[in-house]
C-alpha cells in the first residue's frame, strides 16, 4: 500500500466519523447515518474529481472503501450509543482536524498527478478538504461550520497545502512532506480551536 492511498483511507475513516457522529446527533436511522457518513467521507473527494474530470470517481475505483462506510454504519449507531459520555466536543473537534489535515494533502497530491498548476493543486486540496463537512451538515439541516463560526478552516488547509508544495519544489523527501503538511494543518486547526481564533467578521 502506498503512503497516500494509506493517508486518503485514514481520511476517510475520520471523515465517516464525524458523521456518525452528526447523525448520532439528529437520532437519525441507520440510513440516515450511512448516507451522513458516506457524504462526509467522500464528499470532498468526489467534487475534487469531477473538477479533475477524473473518473470513475475514486470511491467507485476503490468499491472496499465503501463496503468499509457500509459496515461501519452497521455498528456505528449502538456503539456511539455506548461511547456517547466519552465521546466528547474536544473529541469530535480532532477527529475533525486530522481529517482536515489528512484530506487537504490527499487532494493536493491527486491534483499534482493530474498535472495541475500549483495554485489549482492547493485549491483542489482546500476542496477536498473541506467540502465533505460542508455538504454532512447541510444535509444534516445546518448551515456548514466552516461558513458560520469565523475559524479559518479553509486557511489552515490553505497553508498546509503550500506547505506540502514548497517542500515538493525544493526536494524535501515525499513522505516526510506528506506527514508533516497534513500535522501542520490538523495542529494550526487545532491551535485556532484552542486560541478561539477567528477571521473578522
């Protein structure tokens, strides 16, 4: 398995998370925690390949990836019903984090391969990163998170993406400038939680 396929599978696991847990929230069924799940874990990836104009879309490629959401929301539900007093905001919050640090990278990696300009790749990253909560909580009837609560989601991923690429351009070892990208988004994401910091309004 190589390093990204790893990391994109760790981003999707975080993603699916998130989700069950949102539809945890809106005690909804075992249909609406599958669909909530799959849109949070693939959304973001799925407009980056359309936008790519990549297909099959790389969740249909990769059919054991959906299988995996599929069996997961079998258990899900009773076992977040279980962990619920353990399952905390500040949980929830890094679960978020690493996926945004996990999926931004994923995608600027995807758009390179694709032989995107630089700044479409950091773009397509943001996407990628981003996007599969913003459409998990407007099905989940919320305005998305990242439009609502002023904390730079988009700009940590923004950053940490040209992070990754600079280290590209001047010959940093791949993998150490994967990791270290996707930490430095999922930490500065982590920072502005903890910091409550937040863009003008």
């Amino acid at each position: 398995m190589t390093l990204i396929k790893f990391i994109e599978i760790m981003a999707i696991l975080v993603g699916a998370f998130s989700g069950f847990i949102e539809a945890r929230r809106k005690r909804m069924d075992l249909v609406g925690v599958f669909t909530v799940a799959f849109i949070a874990a693939f959304g973001g990836g799925t407009l980056r390949d359309i936008l790519l104009d990549r297909r099959p879309l790389f969740w249909v490629i990769h059919q054991e990836y959906a299988i995996l959401i599929f069996v997961l929301a079998l258990v899900a539900s009773p076992l977040i019903r279980t962990l619920r007093q353990i399952v905390s905001e500040r949980l929830i919050v890094i679960a978020d984090a690493v996926g945004l640090g996990l999926f931004s990278i994923a995608g600027t990696s995807a758009a390179l391969d694709a032989n995107m300009p630089i700044f479409i790749a950091s773009m397509m990253g943001v996407i990628t990163g981003i996007f599969g909560g913003v459409l998990r909580d407007i099905v989940c009837n919320e305005v998305p998170m990242v439009f609502r609560d002023g904390k730079p989601y988009a700009i940590c991923a923004f950053l940490g993406n040209w992070m990754f690429l600079l280290m590209g351009k001047y010959g940093v070892e791949h993998d150490f400038a994967l990791w270290s990208s996707a930490l430095f988004i999922s930490g500065l994401r982590l920072l502005t939680w903890k910091f409550d910091l937040r863009m003008g309004r």
